[in-house]
C-alpha cells in the first residue's frame, strides 16, 4: 500500500468516482528532488476522478480518502506509482519509490 501522512485537514465530502478533483501536487523522488510540480507551473491539475488514466494507482487510492483544503504526504511505491516501466516521459526511472505532497484544492 502506500503511507499517508495528513499534513492539513480538509472538510465537506470526501473525493468521490466522477467527481471533478483540482489538485495542487508536488512529486519528488525519496532524495527529495522535485520531477513534477504544479506549483511550479503556476496552474493546479484539473481531472475526473475515476476516468483511467489521470493519475497514478497510489494517488486514486489517497485523493478518495481526501477532502476539499486537505493536503497530505504520500509516499508510494513503485508498484502503485509507475512500475516496471517508469514514466511515460523518462523522468521517473523503473522501479522508483515516488514521494507526493498532495493538496484537494476544488471539489466539484
């Protein structure tokens, strides 16, 4: 499974399938260097929850225990992140433990 560490309580609902998530999220390798970050890009992720193919297994399994204002800690391991394969793009090598600081900024 992976670890989840609430570093803010959110409130409202939780994260439901079909539900329209806006997440503000940083991933980092354990070495703490950042590969992806929306922060960084200035503009939050915006996805439909349940749909294959928005985010990584480990992250489905946090953001539906996740309400709105919530962010968290998750640190996920290579078999619920990106696997044998790595990252479509070549960032994240095979088999890499991947860390997420994970932030439900809209629910709707």
């Amino acid at each position: 499974g992976i670890y989840f560490i609430p570093v803010r309580k959110g409130k409202g609902r939780v994260v439901e399938i079909g539900n329209t998530v806006v997440v503000h999220y940083k991933g980092t390798f354990p070495d703490s260097s950042v590969f992806d970050s929306t922060y960084e890009k200035g503009e939050p992720f915006e996805f439909k929850f349940g749909d294959d193919d928005q985010v990584i297994p480990g992250l489905e399994l946090a953001i539906c225990q996740m309400k709105k204002g919530e962010k968290a800690k998750i640190i996920i391991p290579s078999q619920l992140a990106f696997g044998e394969s790595g990252s479509s793009t070549g960032i994240v090598p095979p088999f890499t433990t991947v860390e997420y600081e994970v932030e439900i900024v809209n629910l709707k």
